[in-house]
C-alpha cells in the first residue's frame, strides 16, 4: 500500500495541473462519452432480467400500437378522416412514432429530474467528471423503448408500402431528415421539461403533456385540430415540424396554415434552435439548483 | 368501520398534500381531452350517431374518460405497486398480523385516493372542456347522483382487479409484467381509447362484458343517459357483480397466500 | 502549491442563504431566508485529517455541498486545491473522492467490479495506475470475494467498503467521507476506520469527514471542527472539545456486592444499581489511575469505559458558551430572533 499510493503521488506531478487535454476536450464529446458509458451500463443491468426485459418491451410495443389500433377501429367506420386516407394517416402515425420513440429512447428518463432532487441523488451526479445533462438523459436507459420505435417504424412501413406517392429524390431524403429533426425537437422538450423540474419538483407530468401528448396530436392530419390550435404547435412550441410540414410535402397535400413549400425543408434549422434554447433552459435550471439547492 | 374512514381520510389527503403534482396532472388531462376531443369531432361529423352516440354526446364521453382516467385509475397507478413491494421484501407479513383486514385497509385507502382524483382531477378538465366544446351535462340531479354511485362502482371493480395483480406478487418474481398486461387490457377495455360501442363484432360483444367496461364506459353511459329505469339497474347489477366476484377472488386469493405466509413464518 | 503557506483546503467568510418559501395560510407563502452557512472560514493543509461535527441541520452537509461544488457559496471565497469548485466543477471533480454514507453511486443489479470499470473509464484513469489501486482497495478494503457479486446482495457493511474504493480509484487528493460508519456493525466499522487512517498516512490524501460516531473522530482525526447554527463554534484537538465542554466519559463498574457509592478523587458517582455503579469522570483525564484505584479499593469484579457521545459533547459545549460571554450570547440572540 504505502508503495503503491505514495508512488501514485509522486508521479501526479506537478500538482493542480491536470493531464493534457483535460480543459481542450469539448463539452459535447464528453458528455456523448459519458452518456455512452452510462448506457452501457444500464443495458447490462437489464440483461440481468431478460425474461421481464422481453415482457416490458412487448408491453411498450402494445401499448403503443393500441394507439393504431384505435385509429384503425376510426377507419372501420369511415373512410377519411379530416379528408386523410388510412394510408395518410399512417404515415403521419408512423414519422411521428418513430421520431417520439427516439427521443423516448435518449432522452426519456427526464422526467425524473424532480425525484432526483427530491431524494439527493442528483448530487451524487454533480460530483462526476461528466455533464450532468448527459448523465441525467443516461439514467435509467430503457432499451424496451425500442418497442416504440419499432412499432412506429412498422406503421410508417405500411404507410410506404400502400401510399402513392411520386417519388424524387429530394422526398427520399426528407424521410430520415423528417424523423432525425422530429427526434431532436422531441429531445429538446424532453430536456426543457426537465429543466423546468428543478423549479416544480413534482411537475413532470406537465412535459408529459408536451411529450405523450404531442405525439398524439401529431398522429392525427393538422385539418382535424382547430386553426388556433395547429398555429400554436407551429410558432409556439414548433411540433409541426416533427412530421406534419415535411410529410404535407411528401405527400403533396396543402399545408392548412398556407406555409409556404419551403418550409417543409426547416425542420433541421429548427431542431437546432429547439435544442439551443433547450440546452440553455438546462444550464439556467442547474445553476438555480446549485444557487438554491432544492 | 371507523378504523377504516381513517385508512380512507389517510388515502385522500396522502394524494392531496402533493399540489403541484395535482395541478401538473389537471393541465396534462386538459391538453389530452382537446386532442382526443377534436378527433371525435373530425369522427362524428362525417357519422354523426357513430356508436349511439350525438356528437355533443361523444366530446362528452372524451372528457368524462379524461376525469375518471385517474379515479378509476385505468392505466394503474395507486396502491398495488407498494402492496407489491411489501410483499416482496416480505414486510406484508406485518400486515397480515394488524387487527385490520388486508383487503379492507388497501380498499379503504384507495377510495380515499379515488375520492381525491374525483375532486382534485376530475373537475376542472371537464369544466375547461365545457368552455370550448359543446358538453352534454345531465340535468336531473338524480342523473348525476347514479352517475356518482356508478364511479363508486367502477373504483370498486377497479380496485379488485388491480388487488389480485397484487396479490401475484405472492408467487410471480417479479409482477411488473403482469401488472403491464392487465393495464394494457385495462385501457383498451375500458373505453379509453374509443367507446366499446365502436368496437366491431364479437370484439365490441366480449369488450363490453368484460369487468374493465365498469370502470368508464358504464359510468359514462349512465352520465349520458342512456342507462334509465330497469336498463340503470342493469347496469349497475352488472357493475356490483364484477366488484363482488372479484373481490371474493381477491379473498380466496389473500387466505391462501397468508396461510403460505404463516407456514413460511413470515 | 501548499508551500506558499496558504492551506488546500480554505474557506474565507463563507455564506450561503436559502430561501424558503413557508405556507402561510392557505395560499399565501411567506419567503424568508434562512443562512445555513454564516460566515465559516477555516484552512485545512495537505494530508490532514479533519472530523467536521455539528448537530443535524447545522450546516454540515451544505458546507461540504459547496466544497464538492456542487452548490455555489451566496458569499465568501473558496478554494481545494486551488480551485474555485463552482466554476470548475468537473476539473474539481478528477481531484476529489466523495462517499455520501447513505447513498451508494455502485450499481446496483451488477456485480461491484463493473461499478469501477466504469469509474476507469469515466474518470480516464490510466490503465496501470488503475490496476494498482484497484488490487490496493481490493486487499485492504477485503474485496476480492465481493467484486463478482451483484452489490444489491452486499450488506451495508460491504457496500460501504466498496463504495470507498470506488471514491480511491482515481487518485484523489481529497476525499469527503459523509457519515461513512453509519448503520455498520462493530467490525465494518474497525475495518473502515483503519483502512482510512493507512490511507492518510501512508499517502497523505486529505481527509474531510462528519460523522454522529465520536469514536471515528477519536480514531481518526487529530483535529475537529464543530458547526452550529452556520458558525464555526469550535476548531482544535479532540481532547480541546471535551475541556471546552466539560464533557464526561462514564466508568461503568460491577462491584462483587451491592456497596455504598464509591468515593474516589476526579470521579463521582452518578447512579447506582446493585452492585453495578456508573461513575463519570472528567473525558480528557485518563481512566487508568482510576481504575488502579478502584481496583485496590474495592471488589471489582468487571468495568467498562462508556464514551460521552457526540451530541451530548456538542450540546454542553453549546450551553457553557451562551454564559460566559455577553458578546457571544447577543449574537446567540440575534440568531434565533431570525
């Protein structure tokens, strides 16, 4: 022991100087490092129950296609609805599910911010060499949320499969572009309701809102919502543009609000501004906690 | 009895204390009532009577699942989760040994709960929801007075059958599973996600007997009027009987499982 | 760097107010604040060992919050190692260990080892000197049957002990142990305590621990800060504490019969019970001439030393401070008109 320690301390020279690098490194790359790090384990950890790992994501998968399931049993006694075919509606279903179950996946462990206040855990984060906001979005990774994802994606197949739709190259790339931006703007609510935990330590369920609830809204054509209602989820909090302004354009439909085409070509832009004003509502909601401390 | 009303005030102000979680949740139950709200308009107005239903009647309907959502706890929630654990960890045993009823304390304590979603979520969803669409509201008193007593029923059944995944704790490992299986079934069967009456053939048949169709689709029916006289009667026998047949279940299931507790020695 | 004289770890005049928002009726909030750190300076140098005590919601535990960096000081200056820790959060991070007694950072369905493979990785400690201290605590701390189970199946006793190891992985220069005895059998505690002694002699990592344990602080710690209400009420030796409080230990003895109260110089009996006697005696005098003494005098047939506990010291040391001095019990009374 005295050995080993002492030549420990020895070699830590000169002291107060850190290895190099350590103050280069950019706070984004560490915080994906210490994000996947932090995912590793958690995935390992449910391993170590694969038979509920196996029950719990068929059940988010289930939960998650009753949705259609609803929607289908819609079709059953109509043929449109708010003048959208099945095969529309799926699509829109399918780009917002596998968009939501992304951000789920990432950054769906959120909502816990106000328990880990509450219970002083959230101070064992804050002594690592991490990003909290990384180690926070990694807490408690949930790989059964794939079920989501998977689910979405298959009713977006289906959509692919049976719609007619003329397709340019420009409408293949929106495809991918449409859920990685949905997924961010998403993420970012996720992040933002977070933040706004550490002020109201028990209202995760107001992101929920936002969240669950926005996916719903989504999954539905904007001709059903009213006016009033599709413009606030368009300038206020910029859901639209997770799938309802790009999928108008890939199916050559008239957006209701009279966007112009080119807004279907925003949703990156958009994404980005969402996770900017995210990020900066995470670091003004941590330094109160860290000023308050409750 | 009295020990009981305490378990049961216990219940309701345990969820009372908690106001910021009370407001969030109003809020989340409001911004769902305006989605589902405008899909049934966009569904009604092509089929108006779609189900029975007067499209004043289904925007109703919407907003009374947004309010019994939580009393009726349909997507779970509530006690069976601590019930579990303590039966895990093994300290039901504790339980088991009070001068109290296992079924009785949890029951008592879970109306109190519902009590409190009833007032504190139930309300000002569906009072919001009447500010933009049309709602159909009863307007005899007696109405809502059976409407009241067909929700007590429904916690009722509710409870019983979120008792007995509880009680599965006894022998499964681990009942997560199976408490996600029986909500899943719960918020399809109880008309959550579309009343039953929408449900197609043999479908909609064995939904609308199944014990989940007390804990929304009977209550609003009754709320909506279309259960009167001997058909409201009905309604409610079929609503008691779910409650009693699987509250004794849940008896039969608690004596074996404490007669397995003693021989265990705890 | 501690050459210059100036300690590792300094506090000068720190603050730190809260805001409470109270109810007061039925919707109305009163805000109020509340300083749970009042002005707290002190300097710790390299390698030393210090007991940090104070009753419960003295300001402990917002003290070492804020030299964790975790939470920001409303006022004062602060710095470990040469650090500001509220700037520098995670540069503070790689130089500090940090063991909260009650909430372990180990996970919690995998085996302990996977718990430091990721403390490797996070802290990006190189691979050799990894290895070394991992075999180190493992030996020490007597880990090698543990690292392959699952630590949701380790006692407290054993998670404790891999819960310090997992804070000594990547060397740091100080380690903050909060209550790190607490809830641990008699054993636990013995091995604890002398892993935590070799550790700071043999390698000078300073150490900064609180504990309700008096007997840690004995074991342990040459010197002892106490904290009441946010102000520093005491900084010195152990054995200063007991003088400044007339604290005292307790000499329990069974006598072969029942027999009139002992009567013994620097000791008085303070309850009788049969032929078992408690006599308390002054706790920074030795035992051992009174024992001798009683030992000559009396039919002794078994004794034992009870150790004043930790709460008792401080509350004496409290309550003697109010009387003698007129300045310190206005700014007594200023405090609690707050």
């Amino acid at each position: 022991m005295a050995d080993g320690l002492s030549e420990g301390v020895s070699e830590r020279v000169p002291k107060g100087v850190p290895p190099e690098g350590e103050w280069s490194r950019p706070p984004l790359w560490e915080g994906l490092r210490a994000y996947g790090l932090i995912i590793a384990m958690w995935i390992r950890s449910t391993m170590a129950y694969r038979a509920s790992f196996a029950m719990t994501a068929f059940g988010n998968f289930a939960a998650t296609a009753f949705d259609f399931v609803a929607i289908l049993l819609m079709f059953s006694h109509v043929d449109r609805l708010g003048g959208y075919s099945l095969p529309e509606v799926a699509f829109l279903y399918g780009a917002a599910g596998a968009a939501f179950g992304l951000a789920d996946l990432t950054f769906g462990s959120m909502d816990r911010l106000g328990r880990r206040v509450r219970d002083g855990t959230l101070d064992t984060l804050l002594v690592r060499p991490a990003p909290v906001l990384a180690q926070v979005a990694g807490d408690r990774f949930a790989l059964r949320r794939l079920g989501r994802i998977t689910q979405g994606l298959l009713v977006l197949g289906y959509a692919l499969v049976t719609l007619d739709i003329a397709w340019t190259p420009l409408k293949v790339a929106m495809l991918p572009m449409m859920i990685l931006s949905g997924a961010a703007i998403f993420a970012s609510v996720f992040v933002a309701g977070g933040a706004f935990q550490f002020w109201a330590l028990d209202a995760a369920e107001v992101q929920n809102s936002f969240t669950y609830g926005g996916t719903t809204l989504l999954q539905y054509p904007p001709t059903v919502f009213a006016k009033d209602l599709v413009r606030g989820v368009t300038f206020v909090v910029p859901l639209a543009f997770v799938n309802w302004i790009p999928a108008l354009y890939v199916m050559d439909r008239e957006d209701p609000l009279g966007l112009p085409d080119w807004a279907a070509f925003l949703p990156p832009v958009v994404a980005v501004g969402c996770c900017a004003l995210a990020g900066l509502a995470w670091r003004v909601g941590l330094r109160a906690y860290r000023s308050t401390g409750s | 009895m009295r020990l009981y009303a305490v378990v049961a005030a216990g219940g309701f102000r345990r969820y009372a204390t908690y106001r910021t979680a009370t407001a969030a949740g109003v809020f989340t139950n409001t911004v769902f009532g305006f989605i589902v709200a405008y899909t049934y308009t966009a569904l009604w107005e092509q089929r108006p009577q779609l189900g029975g239903y007067d499209l004043s009647q289904a925007v109703t309907y919407v907003w009374l699942g947004q309010s019994l959502l939580m009393t009726c706890a349909m997507m779970g929630g509530g006690f069976e989760d601590e019930l579990m654990d303590r039966i895990r960890t093994g300290d039901v045993a504790i339980d088991l040994y009070r001068p109290a009823d296992l079924q009785l304390w949890w029951l008592a304590s879970d109306l109190g709960r519902a009590a409190f979603h009833l007032l504190g979520r139930g309300i000002v969803p569906m009072a919001l929801g009447g500010l933009v669409f049309d709602l159909t509201l009863p307007g005899n008193p007696l109405v809502w007075l059976a409407f009241l007593f067909s929700v007590f029923l429904g916690v009722l059944v509710s409870f019983a059958v979120r008792f007995l995944v509880a009680l599965s704790a006894f022998w499964l490992l681990d009942g997560a599973g199976v408490g996600q299986i029986t909500f899943l079934a719960g918020m399809f069967f109880s008309g959550m996600l579309l009343p039953l009456t929408l449900f197609p053939g043999l479908l909609g048949e064995v939904a609308r007997v199944l014990p989940w169709s007390s804990l929304l689709q009977v209550p609003a029916d009754v709320f909506l009027g279309r259960h009167t006289g001997w058909g409201l009667v009905g309604a409610f026998a079929f609503q008691a009987g779910w409650a009693l047949a699987l509250l004794a279940l849940g008896r039969l299931l608690q004596s074996v499982a404490t007669r397995r507790v003693v021989v265990q020695g705890g | 760097m501690d050459s210059d004289g100036s300690g590792f770890i300094e506090l000068d005049g720190i603050e730190k107010v809260f805001d409470v928002r109270r109810k007061a009726g039925l919707l109305r909030r009163e805000r109020h604040q509340v300083r749970a750190v009042d002005g707290i300076s002190f300097s710790v140098a390299r390698g030393e060992m210090v007991g940090y005590i104070g009753p419960n919601g003295a300001g402990k535990s917002t003290t070492i919050k804020m030299l964790t960096g975790i939470l920001t000081p409303s006022a004062g200056r602060l710095r470990v190692a040469g650090i500001d820790p509220s700037r520098e959060r995670t540069r503070l991070a790689r130089r500090i260990g940090v063991v909260f007694g009650q909430r372990t950072t180990l996970w919690w369905d995998l085996p302990l080892i996977d718990s430091y493979r990721l403390v490797h990785r996070m802290y990006r400690i190189p691979d050799k000197r990894y290895r070394e201290n991992l075999e180190r605590c493992v030996e020490l701390l007597e880990l090698g049957e543990l690292l392959d189970v699952p630590v949701r199946q380790l006692s407290l006793g054993q998670r404790m002990r891999g819960d310090i190891a997992a804070a000594l992985l990547h060397d740091p220069e100080v380690l903050y142990l909060d209550e790190p005895t607490i809830g641990l059998d008699v054993i636990s505690k013995a091995r604890v305590r002398e892993f935590l002694r070799d550790l700071n002699a043999q390698s000078r990592t300073t150490v900064l621990l609180t504990t309700h344990d008096l007997t840690d602080i004995e074991q342990l710690c040459a010197r002892v800060m106490v904290i009441d209400h946010g102000r520093l009420v005491y900084d010195g030796a152990l054995a200063g504490l007991h003088e400044v409080g007339e604290s005292e230990r307790t000499l329990v003895v069974d006598l072969e019969r029942e027999l009139p109260p002992v009567e013994l110089p620097g000791a008085r009996v303070v309850k009788v019970e049969g032929p078992r006697q408690w006599l308390a005696f002054p706790a920074a005098a030795s035992a051992a001439p009174l024992v001798a003494r009683i030992a000559a005098e009396y039919p002794l047939m078994d004794l034992s030393v009870r150790e004043p506990d930790i709460e008792s010291v401080i509350a004496k040391m409290l309550s003697r401070r109010k009387v003698p001095d007129p300045a310190v019990s206005e700014e007594v009374a200023e405090r609690s008109a707050l």
